[in-house]
C-alpha cells in the first residue's frame, strides 16, 4: 500500500499537532493530578519526570521510526520490520490496550460533556458549594446518564475517525490547544492568590520520600505511558502517515515538552485550589470534577467559565479518543481489508459497550484503568524498545531516526537509553510489583 492511499500529515506541524493532541487529554488534566495527590505529590512528580525523561522520550522516539520507516499500523508495522516471529503480537496487545483504554475514556469524557452541557444550559447558576460538590456524585451513582453520555462521546470520536486523516482536527488543534494552555495559566494566576495556594503548592512539589512506595512508582510510569500515548501504537499509527524527510528528534521534544507542561500546569491549578478548600487530594478520579468548579463558583461569570473550561477539555479529550479509536480502525483497514467507515463503527460500536461496565461499577473502571496503564502500556513499551533496539536492522532504525535529509542530533543517546536504561527500569519496575524481587 502506498502512503497516499493512507492518507498523511501536512507536514511535521501537523504531525506535531496531531501527536500532541493525542498525548494531551484526560491524561494531563484529569489523570495527573488525582494519581499524584493519590501517589504522595512531590516524590510522585519528581518519579513521573524521570520516566517521561528516561523512558517516556526514548520510547515515543522508537514508536514514530518504527511507524515512520514501515508506514503501517502497529500489528502490520512488527510484521513489516521483523519478517518472522512472535513480533506482531506486541501490535495486537496495542490494539487491544486500544480497546480497553477508550472504553473507560469514553465514560470520563463523557462526565465533561455532561459538565459542558450543564453549564452553558445555565445548571450551575445559584449553585451553592455542596450543591456543586454532589452534582459529581449524582452523575456517578446513574448509570443510564453516564452511558448516554459516554455514547454522545463516542459517536464524535465515531464521525471524525470515519472521516479519515483529518485537516478539520488539525485546524481546530491550531486554535483550541492554543486556548486551553491560555485558559489554564488564566487559571493559575486565580489558584496562586488563593488562600492557602502555599500549602498546595508545597504538597505538589515538596518531595517527601518517606510517602513513595513502589506502588506509587509504577503509577508514575503507567501515568507517562498514559499521558504520552505509548505503548500501544498510537505513536507508532501517527509516526506512519509521517513524511520521511527530516529528524524526528525535535518533533518527538517538542510533544513531550508540551504534553508534560499542560500536567505540570494543572498540577499547579487544582493543588493550591485543593488546599484552600480543604478537600481530599488523595480522592481520586472525581478531584478535577469536583475542585474546579468549586472554584469557577467563586469567579465572576460562573456557568460562562465553567462551559469554556469543559468544552476545552472535551476537545482535549476527543483527539486522544481520535488517536486510540485510530490504532483499532488502522489495524482493521491495513490487515482485515474493512472499510474506514465500517471499522470506525464496528471498533467504536465494542468499545462502547465495553465501556459500560466501567460506567456502572467503580471497582471495574479502576481494574480497567490499572491493567491498561500499569501492565498492557509498559509491556508494551518494554517490547517496542527491545525490538527497534536489538531486532530490527540498525540502518533502517538509523534512518527511520533521521529520515532522508536529517541530521543524527542525540540519536546515539536515544540508542543508549533505548538498549539499556528503558527497558531495563521497565522491567524492574513490573517485576518489584508482582513481587517477584522481594
Ligand atoms: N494520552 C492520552 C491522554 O493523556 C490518552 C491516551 C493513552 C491516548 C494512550 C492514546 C493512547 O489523555
């Protein structure tokens, strides 16, 4: 197949863009902040760093060559650059990594839409603060209301998957990335002059070593997995409809640098606003939904903020949910010969209903959510980094690394961290937790 009939980017900015709006979701403004204030803050947060640094980067370069010089999706991708072997399987555990992941996804930014619609239909106006505060438990003990809307999600995820490799995401990615980063330091100047932001501040970024366990450290690298889309091909899908030209350093820089300051940031909003109005930042999965619109209560303009902050962050997570839904539709297209449209159906059809049980119960949502980020995503990563490492043939990594006319900046660090250090802190990290190093 050639790459036209694939479709493509329009260049490294709109790879950038579709990448970094595949990383930036949920991930950065509704995971990061409730899995650290769950894993301890400071410690968790100088944890989280070092594995986006040590293995987050070296993995995310290794899924775009890998996309990059086989132009397939992940299954088709192992199969092209390894000819025989076992190897297609780590792309079948990405497909189904896929599946999982979006199934509860759906059902997160189904809650936001649901904040989204409440608040530009003018529902929170004359809301007083516990009001606000179990309209979150409301939402979350009605499964019906839940699944309608995880199924609206979906079906937008649905239209613009079908759709195809889309100049629409891309222009909007141009205006409302852009925006969601301007309203969030907007809110960040209101977080740092509240009450008690010196006290949040210092649970988020005060190491305390004595409260990391390693629990909380494979939470940290399932979080960089998660936030950076690694480990089940999501990169590697995007790395393929990307022209072979120049390097992938800077591009690969520039979605990590992006990804991890829009946590960074949410981080430094919701804590001083967690702090000051003495709520739980160890609460789990319901801490944004819960934090910011206690804040967005005390501003000016209450319903308008609230509906521009969720929209945004429904847009955030609709080109994740893109990029996850692609993964199941480009390996449905490539390797089953379906149809665009019908794969995107069928594939989001499942996943829907996959989702519901992690909208009735939050014992599955959590166990879904664990064996995604915590098992499939760094076995797949710890994969992807042995073969691109040792398997596949070291000229065709070299110039899946440079492409055509690039030159080989940091490419022998990449080697180095992808031989020996990613794969090797992966695995020490998943062994210590099923407990096989005690
Ligand atoms: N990175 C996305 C987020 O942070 C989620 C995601 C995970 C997307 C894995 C694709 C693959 O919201």
């Amino acid at each position: 197949m050639d790459s036209n009939a694939r479709g493509s980017w329009s260049g490294h900015l709109g790879f950038v863009l579709a990448a970094a709006g595949s990383a930036i979701g949920l991930g950065n403004i509704w995971r990061f902040p409730y899995t650290a204030g769950a894993g301890g803050g400071g410690a968790f947060v100088l944890v989280y760093l070092g594995a986006v640094l040590l293995v987050g980067v070296p993995i995310l370069v290794s899924e775009v060559v890998l996309g990059r010089a086989t132009q397939r999706n992940p299954v088709g991708a192992f199969r092209a650059a390894s000819g025989t072997g076992g190897w297609p399987l780590v792309g079948y555990i990405g497909v189904i990594a896929g599946f999982v992941i979006l199934s509860y996804y759906g059902v997160v930014a189904g809650w936001a839409l649901n904040y989204l619609v409440t608040a530009a239909s003018g529902g929170l106006s004359g809301m007083d603060s516990v009001q606000m505060q179990s309209m979150f438990e409301d939402l979350t003990s009605s499964p019906y209301r839940q699944v309608a809307w995880q199924a609206l999600f979906m079906v937008a995820t649905i239209l613009v998957v079908s759709r195809g490799i889309e100049a629409g995401i891309e222009r909007a990615s141009k205006v409302l990335m852009p925006l969601l980063l301007g309203f969030l330091l907007v809110l960040l100047g209101y977080a740092l002059t509240s009450e008690k932001a010196m006290e949040g501040l210092s649970f988020f970024l005060e190491p305390r070593f004595e409260d990391l366990t390693w629990t909380s450290v494979l939470a940290a690298l399932g979080q960089a997995f998660f936030s950076l889309s690694l480990g089940m091909g999501a990169m590697i899908t995007y790395g393929s409809y990307l022209e072979r030209r120049r390097s992938v350093a800077r591009p690969v820089m520039t979605i990590v640098a992006m990804d991890t300051s829009i946590a960074i940031l949410a981080g430094l909003v919701i804590f001083p606003l967690v702090a000051t109005y003495s709520l739980d930042p160890s609460s789990g999965p319901g801490l944004v939904f819960v934090v910011l619109p206690q804040a967005f209560l005390r501003m000016p303009a209450t319903s308008l903020l609230a509906a521009l902050f969720f929209g945004l962050l429904v847009f955030a997570a609709l080109t994740s949910a893109i990029s996850l839904l692609e993964v199941v539709v480009a390996f449905a297209v490539d390797e089953l010969r379906w149809t665009r449209g019908f794969a995107s159906w069928v594939g989001g059809g499942l996943i829907f209903a996959l989702g519901v049980p992690s909208a009735v119960s939050s014992g599955f949502f959590g166990w879904a959510d664990r064996v995604a980020s915590e098992v499939m995503l760094p076995a797949g990563g710890f994969f992807i980094a042995l073969f691109v490492a040792w398997v596949m043939p070291v000229d065709v990594a070299k110039e899946g690394y440079r492409g055509r006319e690039g030159g080989l900046r940091w490419y022998s660090q990449w080697r180095f961290c992808l031989r020996y250090v990613a794969p090797v802190a992966v695995a020490i990290i998943l062994l210590q937790n099923i407990g096989l190093l005690d």
